[in-house]
C-alpha cells in the first residue's frame, strides 16, 4: 500500500514536473524571443489585440445599458490591460487621473486649473522621462501615460470653455466645450477606456459620453452595424503586422551605427535610410489600424453620414493609409499619420497660440511641445527641427512652381509627371529616414554619427533650399504674379 501511494505522488509529482515545463515553454518571454521581439513588445500586441473581445463583450451585453455599469466596464479593463503591462506602476496613470479630477472639481473652470492640469500632467510626464530614460526605445509606463496626459489636458482646457459664454467660442470649441461636471467615474472610464488607453487615439470626454449614452451608432435603438468596417482595419494591421515582422530583423536603426554601413558607398547609405525610414513606421501603422478596429467596433469610430447617407467610421482614424502610401510631399505624410494626436495638437495648442500673432511662430512653439510630450531626448527636438524646416522650404518650393509659368508649365506637362513623382519620393523618404533617424537613435552620439557618415545631407540640403528659394521666386516669378498675389 506504502509502495502504491508513494507510486502515486512520484507520478503527481512528475505530472506537476511536465506541466511546470510546458507552461515555461508557453512563458511570453520564450515566445517573445521565439518571434524576435521582447517579452513587453508582446504584450504590447496582446494588450491591443484584446480590445475585440472587450469590445463584443460591450456591445452584447453592455450597450444601451446604465452609465456606470459602461464607466466600471471601461474603467476596470483598462486598468487590467495597464497591470498585465506595467505592474503595480499603474498606480502612475491613477493618481494622475484622481488628482485631475480634484482640480476640476476644486478649482472648477478656470485658467488656473487649465495651467495646474497643464504644468502638473506635463511636469509627471516628463519626470517619468527623466527617471526611467535609457539609451533605447523600452515600453515602459510612460508610453500609455503621454497619451493620458494629452486627455487629460484636453479635458480641462474642455472644462473650461464650458463655463464661457458659448457665443465667444468658436464652432470647434462649442462642439467639445463641457457644459456638465464630469463625476470621477466618468473621467476613470474616459482615461481608461481600452481601445485608446495604450497607444491612442485621442478623443474628447464628449465624444466619449456620447458613446456611453449609445448615440454612436448608425442605427438608433440597436448596436451600430460597424463589424465589417472594424474587420476591415484590423485586416490592413494584420496586413502591416506580418510585413512589420517579417522585414524587422533584416532592417534595423542598429545597422545604421555599424562600421559596415559607414564603409558602404555613399548611395548605399542614402538608398538603406530611405527604404529604413519608410519601414519603420510601420510598427506605428499597426497599432493604429488595430486599435481604430477596436473603437470601430464599439461604436467610437462613428463620425455621421456622408452625403450619400452612409456611415462614417473615421472619427478615431489615426491613419490615412492611401494617402500615406502615395503622397510624394512631407505635408501629405504628416496628414496622414498620427492624426488624431495632431489635431489634439492644432486644437488645443496652435490655435490657443493665436495671441502672438505669428503662425509660423506658433508653429514652432507647437512642434516644440510635440518633441517633449515625446521624451527628453535630443534626438526628438532634431526630428521635429527637421520637420519644421522641411514644412516651411516644402511650401516655398510649392508657391514658387505654382507661381513661375515655365515651372508651373513643366510640372504640367503629361509626360514629365512620372519622373516628377520618382524624383519627388526619392526625396521625401531620403529626408523622412534622416528626420527619424534622429527620433528613433535619442541620444546625440548616435544620431550624430549617422549624420556624420552622410555628411549632414538633410541640413545642408534643406537650409541651402531656405536661402535659394526666395533668389528663385523673385527671378522666375513675373512681377504681375507678384502684384496678383498681393491683391
């Protein structure tokens, strides 16, 4: 009998003994590594892709259901999804959102609460820069947290204008102004909400409430017919996803630092930035799209009806993916690509900065913000440099083609356009992967020493074009052009 039971518990034992290894074989960090990615890269996807789920769950059973029981929802999955990622450092998106909704509730609609929410959200942020800052791109706390400090901004700046009188607003101000007093469980839910808490995209607390009160939908009284736009994002992530993975460990930021690429002839530089600075974004372009499903899928992503009466699910478009595939200028791929976080931006930043009278000064001071809202490092301030001096040479060059006949002539003529489209896409990705070379490096002895093995094209090239183009407008451009365009 000894003998049996002990036969028994060796065999529980040994049972116990497999599963344990079996598990550790389906660990996240062996199947990270299996897939070349790291353990919080996976999570990362897991975390975005759980949002269908969570977002069928909602609409079976929790749509057009109580207010709170939809907040509670948004609120305790989304903290669930910060846990899975980060740990007990969720407690950092918490105590920012309770201490918002403090400010909005002892300070109430005021400027001082705007510049508190607006000093105290920034400042958190970018202490959090500062004290978890290394020398590589890690998903950390402070990834989900810049796109909660933006919501939270917004929510005040929001607030406030709800307490104006609503004929000093202007139509966009009227739209998000909030006239009620958001509860703490309605700016939990808003915060947390799971389609956007991780990667974006940014939506105002009045859109979010509408989606709770099931006005988001294109059929009144039933959940909005949107299963098939939702699938059809998700299959252009997937789509992006699987180029993404299958490209990445041949294309890296990591050749760009290697003796091999500074040995390279100097075309071969050029031509692997380019192709390095188009691939790269496309770990953006997944999120996006993935994440955008899940909000199409809940409802968010409606926007109304068009004019032939159809449905519109763009509301939490982060991507304008033709066009960021097509567009041969710097403009159009910047429309294209974090759009709801740059309209947040010319919202509640640009056009605030209306006072000083200069948009290109505005500008500036815009882009500026957009490069600490990303981190302390350097190599953001000389993306968003490169950005604005490529914008402003972009629109010379543009004026002065459209303005000069024989350019405007030649840019016309049929034939010619092919080779226009070439050469003008050889040079918006060339300068694009040397703008994200900067971004994606951070720190100034890396970013340097790719720009050193290319002699500083980007710069030399854009800030000579800065001081040709005005010589070229007023040689080529016909004197009655200029009077015209002054009338």
């Amino acid at each position: 009998m000894a003998s049996a039971a002990e036969g028994d518990v060796g065999t529980v034992v040994e049972l116990v003994r497999l599963l344990r290894s079996g598990f550790e074989e389906l660990s996240l960090n062996k199947l990270a590594t299996s897939l070349g990615a790291s353990e919080q890269a996976l999570r990362l996807i897991i975390s975005i892709f759980l949002g269908y789920p969570f977002a069928l769950f909602y609409r079976r059973y929790l749509f057009y259901k109580d207010s709170y029981l939809i907040h509670l929802f948004h609120t305790f999955t989304g903290l669930s999804i910060a846990y899975f990622n980060f740990g007990n450092q969720l407690y950092h998106s918490l105590l920012c959102v309770v201490l918002q909704f403090l400010i909005l509730r002892l300070m109430g609609r005021t400027i001082t609460a705007v510049l508190t929410t607006f000093c105290f959200q920034m400042v958190y942020l970018l202490a959090g820069y500062y004290y978890t800052a290394t020398g590589n791109y890690d998903i950390k706390w402070t990834m989900p947290h810049c796109v909660l400090t933006l919501k939270l901004i917004g929510l005040a700046i929001d607030y406030f204008d709800g307490g104006k009188d609503q004929n000093s607003l202007s139509s966009e101000q009227q739209k998000y102004a909030i006239r009620g007093v958001p509860s703490l469980l309605e700016v939990a839910g808003f915060s947390y909400f799971y389609g956007a808490f991780l990667v974006g995209p940014q939506f105002s607390m009045n859109h979010y409430m509408k989606l709770v009160q099931g006005q988001l939908t294109d059929m009144p009284g039933k959940t909005p017919n949107s299963i098939i736009p939702a699938l059809k994002r998700l299959s252009l992530g997937l789509v992006y996803l699987v180029g993404y993975t299958l490209l990445s460990p041949h294309i890296t930021e990591d050749y760009l630092l290697t003796e091999d690429y500074e040995n390279r002839p100097f075309w071969f530089r050029c031509m692997y930035m380019l192709i390095w600075g188009k691939f790269v974004l496309y770990k953006y372009v997944t999120c996006w799209l993935v994440t955008e499903g899940v909000c199409i899928l809940t409802g968010l992503g409606f926007n109304g009806f068009d004019e032939n009466r159809e449905a519109k699910w763009d509301a939490c478009a982060n991507m304008k993916v033709w066009l960021f595939e097509t567009t041969p200028r710097f403009t159009g791929t910047i429309n294209s690509f974090n759009i709801n976080t740059n309209a947040w931006v010319a919202r509640y930043f640009f056009k605030r900065l209306k006072f000083l009278g200069n948009k290109e000064l505005s500008h500036g001071l815009s882009l500026l913000f957009l490069a600490l809202w990303h981190g302390l490092h350097s190599g953001y301030l000389i993306c968003f440099q490169m950005e604005f001096l490529i914008v402003i040479v972009e629109r010379q060059a543009a004026s002065l083609i459209r303005e000069s006949p024989v350019l405007s002539n030649l840019a016309s003529t049929t034939a010619l356009q092919p080779f226009f489209y070439l050469v003008q896409q050889t040079i918006h990705w060339l300068f694009m992967g040397y703008s994200m070379t900067a971004f994606c490096l951070f720190t100034w002895d890396k970013w340097l020493k790719v720009y050193k093995s290319i002699y500083f094209l980007g710069h030399i090239f854009f800030l000579s074009l800065l001081v040709i183009l005005p010589y070229l407008h007023k040689a080529m451009v016909p004197r009655k052009e200029k009077l015209k365009k002054m009338e």
